[in-house]
C-alpha cells in the first residue's frame, strides 16, 4: 500500500472537514474563513474555489485508496518524474475505469494522457 491505512483516514477527515467549511452554518464560519484566506494567499498554488480544491483532493485520495498496481505506476511515475508512456497511459486509462466504475466522475477540463 502506497499510504497506511490510519494515514488515508486522517486525509478522508481532513478532505471531510474542508467539505463542511464550504457549508453555510454559522458553526462553520470561522473554518469557512481560514479556508477562504488560505485559498486566497495560495491562489498560485491552489487556482480556483475550494470546491475544485475538495475535487482534487479527492481524486488523489480516490488513487491513493485504490492501491492497484495502476495507481503505484503513476505514483512511481510522478514521484520519479518520468515521461508520458505508453505504460502509463494505460495505467492512467485503467484508474479511470475503476473511477467510472466506482462512480467517481472526471471533470470535464482533465486530461491526464
């Protein structure tokens, strides 16, 4: 497994509370607000609204959750940063079939081959 279990856990919370911050309760109004400041201070890093953030996140997760050998070749991949293959664009084609298949959709701008 590419992260240990406790691990993926605490990313799910973490990905759950940034959710609840985009809520419109006045019990979320004080995380919604450092949220807003850190997207904001980090919009270099971080373009776009907390909702793309959520997204991207979890597909990362998504991925990480998987822990098929088509997730570890593009984890090797990037963290190596290796070219685009043929190799990984079968192991790209084969994540997002087991996305599609999990009910996960893809947004419309992503292209990842």
């Amino acid at each position: 497994m590419l992260v240990e279990g406790w691990e993926l856990e605490a990313l799910w919370s973490v990905v759950d509370v940034l959710r609840r911050s985009g809520d419109a309760s006045a019990s979320n109004e004080d995380l919604a607000n450092l949220v807003r400041m850190y997207l904001w201070e980090n919009e270099a890093h971080h373009p776009g609204a907390l909702e793309d953030l959520v997204k991207a996140l979890e597909r990362v997760l998504a991925v990480l959750t998987l822990d098929i050998p088509a997730a570890r070749e593009i984890a090797t991949a990037l963290a190596l940063g290796q070219e685009v293959s043929p190799t990984l664009q079968r192991a790209v084609a084969e994540v997002r079939d087991v996305w599609r298949a999990a009910g996960i959709r893809e947004s419309e701008k992503s292209d990842a081959s």
